[in-house]
C-alpha cells in the first residue's frame, strides 16, 4: 500500500489481523464479553462486536444491537490499553536463600509477547502517552513498563460513535487520534479508512489488500469524527483547572460527595491514566524464597493513605478530593498536562453515578 490514505473493504478485515499474526504479533481487538466491550486476543474477525452497541450513563454501561454491520459502533469499554503494559498484578523480583542462609536477589523478568491492539480510542492513546510519562521518564524508567511498551504495536479506531459519558473534544484527546499509533482506522458502512503513521505501520499496511480512498469516502470519516465531536455534551469546567482546584481544598462539596462515595476504587481502575501500585513480600512456605510483587492500588483504598502508623487520608472526602485534585490539578505539576482524557469511564462505571464533569463544575464554580 502507497498511500498512507488507503481504503480497506469491509470484507478484507480479516486480512489485517492475518498480517498481524504473521508478522509475529499476538493480536488483541474487542470482543463483548458478560455485558461489556473487552480486549482479548482476536484470531479471526467473527470474534469482533459487529453491529453492538454501548449505551453508557453515570452508573450504567449496557450493551445493545443498533449497530449493523459496523464493528466499532461504540465508545469504549472498561479497559483501556492500561492492563497490556501495567500489569494488574505482576512479580518484581526475587529472593532466594542458600543453604548458607545466604540471600540471592533476582529479577523477575517476566516473558514480554509482541502484542498488537485494534481499537484503540484517541483517548486511550493520549492515557498512554501520561503513562509513558510517568513510567519511562527520568532515572527510575520502569523495566517491566519500557519492555511491553516497545513491543507494542496500535491500530487506533477514530471513534464516530461517542458515548453520553465521553467528553474527549473538552479535553482536546479526541475523538480523533492525533498521534501513538501504527495504524488508524475510521469505519464507514461498506470498509475503513486506512492511515499509517509509523515505519512499521507502513510495512505491515503493505501486505493488505487496499485502493486509494476517494475523496468522498476521506470526507465522509472526516464527518463522522466531526459529528462524534459534536454529539459530546459533557465537558470539564473552563479555566486554570489547577488554580481553581487547589484554591478550593476546603470546599463543602467534597464532603457532600463523599457521603455518595463508596470509597470502592472502580473509577481509578477503569481510569487509563491511573498509575498507583503497592508492593507485597510472597514468602514460600517451606522460606527458601520470596517475591516481591507489584498490583493496581487505588488512592481510594484505606490502606493507600497509611504512612508510619497513621492515616494522612482517613475519610472518603480526603480520598475523593486527592483523586480528583491530583488528576485534574497536580498532574499539570508533574506530567505538563491534566491526566484526565475526557474517557469518561470513571462515570459509567462508577457504582453510584458519580460525574467528575459534575464535581469538577461544582468545586470551581
Ligand atoms: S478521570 Fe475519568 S474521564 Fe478522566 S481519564 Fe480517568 S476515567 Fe477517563
Ligand atoms: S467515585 Fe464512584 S467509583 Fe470512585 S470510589 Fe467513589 S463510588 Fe467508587
């Protein structure tokens, strides 16, 4: 394939994700899996959500069958590309004693798989560029992170269908994917618009079987993004976020939304900007060995705030009010920008309904 604006027809779908397997990659693309939009590995495009829907509100997420023949007739689902390079739960390393009762560290090193993900959302590419900020910058690069990370290959999907819980355009990461990926897809009605942005990209492209895109097929995906954009009703508060925020520490709103908040942490494990761990020591039984083991934390777990014996965030408005003000106030400190995407994931799959768009609005206001 020459141009890097190609079209694929909606039948020579399955010929990418061949290429990609061929080219040694473990390939992953949504699937709907128990109610929800999911990634998993992806052999073969019957596998794809073709014609689901995803109709999202605060505290709801429901699958549904408006959507024909299309096969990324939704927003997204409760995964971003977070788990594929920050393992939920993964081993650091270990320590092993010898007879000797000497000890002898090593590293984990956990196999890393060539992986290639279709579907990725604008604002899950704008999520892995803060993570790759936080995981890959400075002195402390994160090994495990940097080794997933570079054998990673993307096959963004514009979106043309956003959901009532997405508010990307406000945060100015979507719906349109501006850069991260190999590859990047809009899907019309009878095929994709094809974009390659990468070398690699490139080379994989040339193995499928494209024509160039007419200028009427390149307007029509330039006006289903557009529309995407459009449909948005739901935007982030105006101004200097950060000012505003940490000007209003004290505000009775967080401990009016505490007293909704269940403290269960599903909004920042759904976030893919969402960054914090803990560590754990696994000693075997038998004491010949022991890991040490890394898995997603949540600043809105008891055990998260407690330093020397004591609690620094005891009740829920403090938890509530550190998510919220290190997202959208202290992330312009340490990342250059707010680590919110405008997904929109912390409030559909927030138990109670609890809109950050909402929050955000009341504290400033
Ligand atoms: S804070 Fe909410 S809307 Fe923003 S990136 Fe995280 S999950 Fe998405
Ligand atoms: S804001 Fe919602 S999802 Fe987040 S901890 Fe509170 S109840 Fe759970």
């Amino acid at each position: 394939m020459a141009d890097t604006r190609a079209f694929l027809e909606r039948g020579n779908l399955q010929s990418l994700i061949d290429t990609i397997r061929d080219a040694g990659y473990r390939c992953v693309g949504p699937q709907s899996r128990d109610g929800a939009i999911v990634f998993d590995t992806l052999t073969h495009v019957d596998q794809l959500p073709r014609g689901v829907t995803a109709d999202q509100g605060p505290g709801s997420y429901r699958l549904g069958h408006g959507g024909g023949q299309r096969f990324f007739a939704w927003a997204n689902g409760p995964q971003a590309l977070k788990p594929l390079t920050f393992r939920p739960r993964e081993t650091l390393w270990r320590v092993l004693r010898d007879r000797d009762d000497r000890l002898h560290f090593e590293a984990a090193d956990a196999p890393v798989t060539k992986t290639a993900v279709i579907g990725a959302r604008a604002c899950d590419l704008a999520a892995l560029y803060i993570q790759d900020k936080h995981f890959l910058q400075g002195e402390c690069a994160d090994p495990s992170y940097r080794a997933a990370r570079q054998e990673l290959f993307i096959v963004a999907v514009h979106c043309t269908h956003a959901a009532a819980t997405c508010f990307c355009a406000s945060t100015g990461d979507g719906p349109r994917a501006a850069y991260g990926f190999d590859i990047a897809l809009t899907e019309l009605n009878d095929g994709f618009v094809v974009e390659v942005l990468s070398s690699r990209g490139r080379d994989l492209a040339a193995g499928l079987e494209t024509a160039p895109a007419t200028p009427v097929q390149l307007e029509a995906a330039a006006a289903a993004v557009a529309a995407a954009a459009e449909a948005q009703s739901r935007a982030l508060p105006a101004g200097n976020l950060r000012n505003l925020l940490f000007a209003r520490l004290e505000h009775p709103r967080w401990e009016q939304v505490a007293e909704r908040c269940l403290a269960c942490g599903n909004c920042t494990s759904v976030c893919p900007t969402c960054f914090c761990s803990a560590e754990h020591e696994v000693p075997s039984l038998d004491g010949s060995h022991s890991e040490r083991t890394r898995s997603w934390d949540s600043c809105f777990n008891e055990s998260h705030g407690r330093i020397h014996g004591l609690n620094v965030r005891a009740a829920t408005s403090q938890r509530y009010r550190q998510w919220l003000t290190h997202k959208l106030a202290g992330w312009h400190d340490q990342y250059g920008r707010s680590g919110c995407v405008g997904c929109g994931r912390c409030i559909s799959w927030c138990p109670v309904g609890i809109d950050i768009t909402e929050e955000a609005a009341a504290i400033c206001a």
